[in-house]
C-alpha cells in the first residue's frame, strides 16, 4: 500500500470516526459518569466491535446481509433496542455526590463528583462492545470501504492488517479523547451540580440514536 493511499485512508477514517455517533456519545457519557480510566473499558469494546465487524466483513457477512432484508433488519432492531435500553438507563440514573477527596487528588477526574456507582470495567466494556456491533450499517460499511484501498495482485492479509490496526488506533484515539472531553464536563458538574439534566440529556439522545438505527434502510 503507498503512502498517499494509506494517508487518504486515514483521513477518510478519522472524519468518519470523529463523527459524532452512539459510541461517541457513549464515551462522553461514561467519562463524565465513570472517568477516564474506567472508560478505558468503553473504548476498548468498541475497538472490539470495530474489529470484529471488520473480520465478518472479510469473510462475507457484509454481501449476506446486503442481501438478506431479514437479517439487516433483524441485526438493526437489535441494535435500535439496545440503545433506546441504554438510554433510559441513562435517564433514570441520578448524581451521586462523590466523598470529599484530598488535596492531591482534586485534579483527578477519574472519579468524577457524579459517579455511579458499581459500574465495573467489564460492565462498560460490554457497553461500548453492544453500542458498537449493534449496527449493520458499519458492517455494509466495512465491506464496501476497504475494498477501494486494497490491491488485488497484492496479498490481502497484510493490506487487511494495515487497514485494521489504523483503523484500531484511530479508534481508540479519538474515542479516548470523547472519554478526556465528558470527564472535563464532569469537572464542572461537580462544581454547578447539573449532573441530574447531563443525565436526561445524554439518555433522550441515547433513544434519539436508537430511533433513528430502527428507522433507517439499508
């Protein structure tokens, strides 16, 4: 692969994933919720969905479902379920006020002043896996991106690995960064005490998300 086609490639991933989207949306949430080193977590279950979505892709998942009105519109209510799930989770979760923290530690963001709690890392990771491989579009995505930067007289495991590993850092990059900008939102939080209306706010556009991954066509 050259560099001028592997730089068009990162760029037309990097506006993609930077695009705001349910993960993205999620990462915030679960920055300004949980901070950022348990968000690690939700990062890193949507690289695993990423990925994975990329490995059905190469073995043809994408054409199947291209093909079979059932199956997209089975995987999509799936999906479209989840998220309006998660979102009147989101909803429904209240502030907690975090216990006064030394002076040392009052610059740490990773226990934010509206925490929930009992959120283990495995809870989110889970999280950030189902928002990510709940849409068939990014799997319809996949089969028809990476084509048009491989070259078929080349062998095709080594353009798949350079697509997917740029792909995974850019992923886990920008969606850090989402998890670094909710837990400066939860800096303030604590400070003007808004945390409750975050809350709905993130949940009603949680069940945005959801309704409008039911109310797309392939």
């Amino acid at each position: 692969m050259s560099w001028n086609l592997w730089l068009l490639y990162v760029s037309l991933a990097g506006a993609l994933i930077v695009s705001p989207g349910p993960s993205a949306l999620l990462c915030v949430s679960h920055g300004v919720s949980h901070g950022v080193r348990r968000t690690l977590g939700t990062v890193l279950g949507g690289i695993t969905a990423s990925m994975t979505l990329m490995l059905l892709s190469a073995l043809g998942l994408g054409a199947v479902i291209a093909a079979s009105d059932t199956l997209f519109h089975a995987i999509k209510w799936v999906g479209a379920a989840y998220l309006v799930y998660l979102g009147i989770s989101t909803w429904r979760s209240r502030p907690q006020a975090a216990p006064a923290a030394p002076a040392a530690q009052s610059a740490e963001v990773a226990v934010p002043a509206t925490s929930l709690p009992s959120a283990t890392w495995g809870q989110l990771y889970r999280k950030g896996f189902m928002v990510g491989i709940g849409n068939p579009k990014d799997l319809l995505f996949f089969s028809a991106l990476f084509p048009q930067f491989m070259n078929p007289a080349e062998p095709v495991a080594g353009q798949l690995a350079i697509l997917a590993v740029t792909w995974m850092v850019l992923d886990g990059s920008i969606m850090s960064a989402y998890a670094v900008g909710g837990a400066k939102v939860a800096a303030r939080l604590g400070r003007s005490g808004p945390g409750r209306w975050f809350h709905r706010v993130a949940g009603g556009a949680f069940i945005a998300a959801g309704g409008l991954l039911a109310a797309t066509s392939r």
